[in-house]
C-alpha cells in the first residue's frame, strides 16, 4: 500500500496526441474495442518501439475519459518509468488534469501525483520488477504475455492502481489465457501463438464485455464526440437496456431516442467537520418494489436515476465497517453505484473511469415505505432508502 500518497489509481502509460507513428511503430501496434452488449464501452491503442510501450485508453463508463500511458523498459525488460495521464476527452490534446509517474526503488515504487496544482510524492511496497495491470484495460496483458510461455501458468507481480498485487497468467497449449486476480472474477483470454491478445470475454451481470482486438485507430476525434453527447456517458447497469440509445461504432444497431434525465436532487450534511454532498437522480416506485423490482437483484444500479450518483467530500472518509472491510477516500469528487442483493448489498465506489473498490452495505427494514428513493447522510452511516427497506454503509471522518 501506498505510504502519504492516499489518490488510488491504475498503472498505465502515456501516448503522444496525434504525433505520427514511424513505420516500425505502425508494424507493432493494435487496437481493442470493448463492448457490453450492443454498446461500445471503450477503446484503446498501443504501439510498442523498442523498450518503450504507448498506449491510449478512451472509456465511456461511468464518465467519458482519455488516459495516457507511457511504460519504460530496461535491457532485463524491467520496468524503469511509468506514467499515466488523465485528460479530459472533450480536450484531449490538453494538459492533463491529473498525471501519475511510478518509478521502481528498494522495496517499492516512488510515486508521484499531480493534479489541481500541486504535486505529492510517496511510497508503493511491493515487488519493484511489477508490470502494469489495469482491469479493463487490456494493452498491459499484451505486455505481460511475453513472460507465459504456451502451456504454463505463471504468478506476476503487477501495479493495480497505486499497490502491487499478484496476477495469475494461465495460459493453455489452445491459445486461452486464464487471468485471475484476488478481487475479480476470473476471465479468459486469447491468443495466437505469438501471444497476442486476439479476444477477452469478462463475465458482467446481465451479459459480458467482449474485447475484440481491432486495426491502429484514431481516438482524439472519437473523444471529443464522445465528449459532445453523441455517446452519452453511463454506467455499465444502464448500457444496453431497454430504450437506451445505442451507443455502438462498429456495428451496433440504433435504438429508440432516450427519453430526458430524471432530475437530480441533493443530501447535503456536515458529520465531523466534513462537508459531504450526495447529488443523485430522481427515482419514483409508482407500484413497483423497489430492491429486486424496479433494481434488480445482483446487478449495477447507478444509485438512483439516470446517471451514476456523485458524492462530494471536504474531508477524508473512510467507508465499511472495520471489522469488514474498510475504503479510505481523500476529500475530492467521486461516483457511486450499488449492487444489491435480498440480505446484502454493496456500495462502487470510483473515481472517473476507476474503481477504488466496493463497500458492503447491510440491508435494514423500514416501519414506513417510501415511494421516492432517498439517499441520507447521518453522522455515522449512508442510508439508501427506498420501499419497506434501506441499505446502510457506516463511515467515519478522519
């Protein structure tokens, strides 16, 4: 874990806006394309030129982003310097609004974060020969097959946000690779004999996000559409439902138009010397049950209506309970989604396009219904309320 650095984020790289790729590069380069259903969730590109690796990723959910990426090899082909920048997708040839460099050292990585003006510095333990990991992201798996051979498995340390954590690589004499990493579930790869990455199939509830390995392809101007509203940014549970405007480039079939957003309401309170507001999206029974009716069972819901709910701190909170599990969040901005079971729950919790993690919440019986969902914010706890029950996520100030 990260030591006086507290922003989580995934390891990646950095790629030059719109510089001209030499010949060699246009040899040794790649696209994928992310589907969930019939809408395209991301794309990404890489060129790989000697001992450096570039890459680009363009992600739609829950907000549309660009990230950058720069990975640097020595002759063992270690990593040396690695850089992530994240850059609005409206502006994409911009300064970055935030950038990350990871550099190895004695036991760990010296890291570095600057955005809103400043920059900090601390310190990842792990295992300084770890190679980028992003789950989602599929160029640094390109990078990592080269150290499988066909029919072996193999345990990789890899940077997954600002910790070092281990990857399993399974990869079968057929051409599947079986990626399994502690905190996901696994999935499946393939490859060709090479072993580049050729598909990638992630089990997802209702359906899952299929990879399809594609040609080079321009993303500066696809971002900036993205960004103007013609793929409107949502979270995965909203993608491919029904009514939902298609949101496909490479083959997807158009839908019916989307009907307005729901309007957005507002909890605000102060707990501790924190100021924390939750801004969500309207969402109304109207005869319908709520937990395993109008939100499904075991499926991601966006926390309220429309798009994904934003919660608001000016201090750091740390959510879960301790005897559970426990996430640490800096003051700043952040994404809420929720998954809910019939005894259970859990709270998403991200940061742009990254997940930071996932909070289990406890389901709790109401003496009175509410027909309009209802986010409060009490000392001590977040309650999702909606029908005869509420989920509830303890957090404390610090």
């Amino acid at each position: 874990m990260l030591t006086r650095l507290r922003p989580r984020l995934a390891g990646a790289v950095f790629l030059l806006a719109g510089a001209a790729l030499p010949a060699r590069a246009q040899r040794d380069s790649a696209a994928f394309v992310t589907t969930y259903g019939s809408d395209t969730v991301s794309v990404e590109r890489w060129v790989r030129d000697g001992s450096r690796w570039e890459a680009a990723v363009l992600d739609r959910s829950p907000v549309a982003l660009l990230r950058r990426y720069s990975v640097e090899l020595n002759r063992s082909g270690r990593v040396q310097r690695f850089e992530e920048r994240w850059h609005n997708a409206g502006d994409p040839t911009g300064a970055p609004t935030r950038t990350l460099v990871l550099e190895p050292a004695p036991g760990g990585w010296i890291g570095r974060i600057t955005e809103y003006g400043s920059t900090r510095e601390g310190m990842v333990a792990g295992d300084p020969a770890a190679l980028p990991y992003r789950y989602r992201e599929h160029w640094p798996l390109e990078l990592a097959m080269s150290r499988v051979r066909p029919g072996a498995a193999r345990t990789l340390p890899m940077l997954d946000r600002l910790e070092v954590i281990p990857v399993m690589l399974e990869r079968g004499a057929g051409g599947e690779v079986r990626v399994v990493q502690e905190r996901r579930a696994p999935y499946v790869a393939r490859v060709d004999e090479a072993g580049n990455i050729q598909g990638v199939h992630i089990p997802m509830v209702p359906r899952d996000l299929v990879v399809t390995r594609a040609p080079w392809m321009e993303i500066d101007e696809r971002a900036r559409r993205w960004q103007a509203g013609q793929f409107r940014p949502l979270a995965l549970g909203e993608l491919s439902g029904g009514g939902v405007a298609r949101a496909n480039e490479f083959g997807g079939t158009a839908g019916p138009p989307r009907a307005a957003a729901p309007s957005r309401k507002r909890e605000e309170a102060a707990v501790g010397g924190a100021r924390i507001v939750v801004e969500y999206g309207k969402a109304t029974l109207r005869g319908r049950e709520s937990w395993g009716g109008a939100v499904p069972w075991g499926q991601v819901w966006s926390t309220g209506g429309g798009e994904p709910a934003r919660l608001t701190t000016t201090r750091e909170l740390v959510l879960g309970d301790p005897a559970r599990r426990t996430l640490s969040l800096p003051p700043g901005e952040y994404t809420l989604q929720s998954i809910h079971e019939q005894g259970s729950g859990v709270l998403v919790v991200s940061r742009g396009t990254e997940e930071l993690g996932r909070v289990p919440a406890r389901r709790v019986q109401r003496v009175f219904a509410e027909d309009e969902f209802i986010v409060e914010v009490d000392p001590g706890a977040i309650r999702l309320i909606w029908g005869e029950s509420e989920y509830v996520v303890p957090f404390t100030v610090r």
